[in-house]
C-alpha cells in the first residue's frame, strides 16, 4: 500500500501551482496597497480632506482584492492536489498486471480504460449465479458443495453465507436518459455467495481468480433430490479430465 506505480509528467501541474502562487503574491501586495490608501483616505476624510466616494471606493478595491486572494487559494489547493496526484500509488497491498502504459504515453482517466490493472491482495471470493426460479429456496446457513474446472474430481463441501437481494435488472445506471423496457435483458440471475467449510483444502491448488466453478446448494425442501444433484455434481466434475482445446 502507497507503493509508488507510475509517474505523471508533473512539469504542467507544477506549472499552475506556480501561476496561482504568482497571483496571489500580486494581489498580496495590492491589498497591503489599497489598505495603506484606504488608512489614509480614512484620516483625510476625518480632516475634511477626502471625500466619502473616494474612501468608497478604495474600500470596493481592497475588498475585490481579498475576494480574488481567497479565490487563488482556493484554485491552489486544487492545483497540489492535482500535483501530489501526480504520482499514482497502490490503494492497498496487491500487485500489477497487463501494464499498458509507456514511457511518454498519455495516462487517461477514461472508465473501462485503466492504464493498468491492479490486484488486491484479499481472500479470493466464491459467487454462483443462480436462475430466479430455483434461487427463491435458497436461505443463508445452507449446505452446499462446489467443484471447480481446475481441479478435476474433487467436490468440496462449503454453505451460503449470502443472497443478494438485487440483480443487473434492477438497476439503473446514472446516464440521464430513460431506461427502454425493450433494452432490458430478460432472466437475470441471483449472485449467492459461498464459503467453503475447510478452504485450506485449497492450498497449493490450481485456482487462479475468475476460475469457473460449479456450486450446488441443498435446501431442505428439496431433500429427495440431494442425493441425485450430488452424483450429477461429481460426474461434471469428473468430466473436466477431458481438456478443451
């Protein structure tokens, strides 16, 4: 975490901040000078010396002057900002993989461009999807099994620790526009997510992240037919001793 992962050229940022600290050195001195005038009409005006539109109007320069300092400091802050950013760093601990930037390339902020992709260093996380039908029987705390496609002939025995309560479907994305009900794909899935009951089973196993996996839930409604999807289980799994290729 806070590991240096590339360097943003900061010559145009360190450049701003420097404009904006000119501007504000520039509207120092004129406040110091419209203050100092400002003194001095005051003590003119008490003489009769000086009239009030003149010492007025000093004081609308001296305020503009302080209102143009606070808005440089506030376009300064923006400005560090946007330099300290300018060397990324990791969030967390992790590490990087397919690095698509080069030296001289132009970094983006684009969504679904990255100039790289970062891996958390966290527990991997097991979810099934599940048609609607079947999904309305499944409850927290239920047994379950799963057998993944890397390891071959191995079902492993795991529970539901959670049901999301919302799919794709139910979901608007933040565009502006309104959702077309012909746009919307129909049939969406319930995501469940499992644990396995003794994940150190897995150790030193075959299990990059994103491996496809096969998960059997089994509700007590449905007990006469626990028996029957387990053998179905067991013999997919069996059947990835055939690679594809």
């Amino acid at each position: 975490m806070g590991d240096p992962l590339y360097q943003i050229d900061k010559a145009p940022f360190q450049d701003k901040v420097n404009r904006i600290q000119s501007d504000i050195a520039r509207t120092d001195s004129a406040i110091d000078f419209y203050q100092a005038e400002f003194d001095r009409y005051q003590k003119l005006g008490t003489k009769g010396f000086s009239s009030q539109e003149n010492i007025d109007d000093i004081k609308s320069q001296l305020l503009q002057q302080k209102a143009d300092k606070n808005k440089y400091l506030t376009q300064l802050d923006l400005a560090k900002f946007n330099l300290d950013h300018t060397t990324v760093v990791a969030p967390t601990d992790g590490y990087v993989t397919q690095v698509a930037l080069r030296p001289g390339m132009k970094s983006r902020v684009v969504p679904f461009q990255g100039n790289l992709v970062f891996v958390h260093k966290e527990d991997k996380q097991l979810f099934a999807a599940f048609k609607q039908s079947p999904a309305r029987y499944i409850k927290e705390g239920y047994p379950a099994e799963v057998t993944f496609n890397t390891i071959p002939g191995h079902a492993y025995k795991a529970h539901v620790v959670r049901v999301n309560n919302i799919i794709a479907q139910g979901a608007v994305t933040p565009s502006g526009l309104m959702q077309a009900p012909e746009k919307i794909s129909q049939g969406g899935r319930i995501l469940v997510k499992v644990e396995l009951d003794n994940p150190s089973l897995l150790k030193d196993m075959p299990l990059p992240s994103g491996t496809d996996a096969h998960v059997a839930v089994y509700s007590p409604k449905w007990e006469m037919f626990s028996l029957v999807r387990k053998v179905i289980l067991r013999m997919q799994s069996w059947e990835n001793w055939v690679f594809e290729g």
